[in-house]
C-alpha cells in the first residue's frame, strides 16, 4: 500500500465512523466533490466537515458547514489548507495511522473484561463513561446526545465496547466496519485505570472483530504509544479547525 493509499483509507475509515455514528442520530453524512459533511446540527464529537481529496479548498471546506449551529470542528484530512483567514482556529493536528492486516493478541489483564456493549442500558454507560473519561464530567452532554439508545445498537457495522476492571467500567472504544476497513475511535480511559492495559485491550478488541482488514485512526498524543504497540504505524496527518459557537 503506497503512502497516499494508505491516508486515503484513514479519511475514508473516519468518513465511515460518522456516517454510521451519525445515522442513530437521524443525521445525514453526504459526500460530495472532495468534502463530506453532516446535514443538520449534532454533538461536537461529530465533525461539521471533512475533506476527502487534498484537492478540495478551503472555501469548500468552510462552505460544507454554512447553517451549522454552535461551536463546529472539520478536518483538513491532508493537513494542506490555511482556514484561519476564513475565521477558523487551528485546534490540533492528529496523525493518522494504520495497521496492515493480522491477527492481533488480545491482552490479559488481571481484572479486565472487553466486550461488546449489547443492551440500551449499556449504550446510555457507554456514553456516560466516554463522557467522564474525556471530559470529567459523565453528564458533558445530554444523555443520546451522541450515542442514542437503542438505535446505536442498530447500525450495521457499528459496534460500541466497554471496558470493565473489577466490575466498574473503565474505558470504551468503537469499531466501525465495512468491506474495506475497520475504523477505530472513541478509545478512552478513566485517568485512575490508565496505563493499566486497559487501551490496549480496548484497540485490539476492535481490531481483532475483522483482523483481515486494515485498522486505521487518527491518533491523540495520549494514545499514539498504546497504537504503535499494536503495530499501528503513521502514514500521515490531519488537522482540525474550530469555529466556536456564535
């Protein structure tokens, strides 16, 4: 796979995420002339916009989103464009990376249990839990705000899993799978239970549902050590823009 094959799978594994994400919610994700974007207004987890080609232009981008409220992200996939003049603050630049297909060890950590979320209670802990995890705050947003219960749990290729050490949940990640590739997101850990294994067994759990296929993500400093241990590897960058709410 040559490097620019290799992001062109990450942008399509992230476009992938949120048209499934997205669909529980009852919002669209359309693709069209080299930028994707949401149809209607959604939690900010969810990118207003994306681009899918490193031909597509700022002012594309920053159209994409035009009638979005409230404070909106987009990406620039191929981290080639300059939005700040356009109003638009740089947040943070993610690298994008990508496991080539094999069989992936699951961890076993004294304690832990990886599975899949399978019941509308366990989607409403499951966001709660990403919540806390990321934000401190398990109420950071209005309950299936982001994860709607049960229609999260109806979405082909979509699946959600908790981490539970000692009987208390702990960590969450996703998978959002189709022919091509298995998109990881949504790793995160409760800070007393980090560097316990619990990401690791998170990510491989995701990676080992198809691990004939390529596992793509884009990568936060927190977690770039726990994917490279899995034999995740960088195959370029992205960078995300915010335009805060009016």
């Amino acid at each position: 796979m040559t490097p620019a094959e290799a992001v062109a799978l990450c942008v399509h594994g992230e476009s992938l995420w949120h048209r499934l994400g997205l669909s529980a919610l009852g919002v669209g994700w359309e693709e069209r002339d080299g930028v994707a974007r949401r149809t209607g207004d959604a939690a900010v987890v969810f990118l207003g916009a994306m681009t899918l080609d490193a031909s597509a232009t700022a002012a594309q981008l920053d159209a994409a989103v035009r009638g979005l409220s409230g404070r909106v992200m987009v990406r620039d996939s191929f981290a080639v464009l300059d939005l700040a003049p356009l109003g638009w603050r740089r947040w943070r630049m993610h690298p994008w990376m990508l496991r080539e297909p094999a069989p992936v060890a699951e961890p076993r950590v004294e304690g832990l249990e990886v599975r899949p979320v399978t019941t509308s209670d366990e989607v409403r802990l499951f966001e709660r839990t990403i919540f806390a995890a990321a934000d401190g705050d398990p109420d950071w947003a209005p309950a299936g705000s982001v994860h709607p219960a049960p229609q999260t749990l109806h979405v082909p290729g979509l699946t959600l899993f908790l981490a539970w050490l000692d009987g208390e949940p702990v960590g969450t990640a996703l998978a959002a799978v189709d022919a091509r590739v298995v998109q990881v997101s949504a790793v995160s850990v409760m800070e007393p239970a980090r560097r316990r294994g619990v990401g690791t067994a998170l990510t491989a759990a995701c990676v080992a549902l198809h691990p004939g296929l390529p596992a793509v993500l884009d990568s936060t400093d927190l977690g770039h050590g726990v994917y490279r241990g899995l034999g995740f590897g960088d195959v370029g960058e992205s960078v995300l823009w915010e335009r805060p709410a009016a």
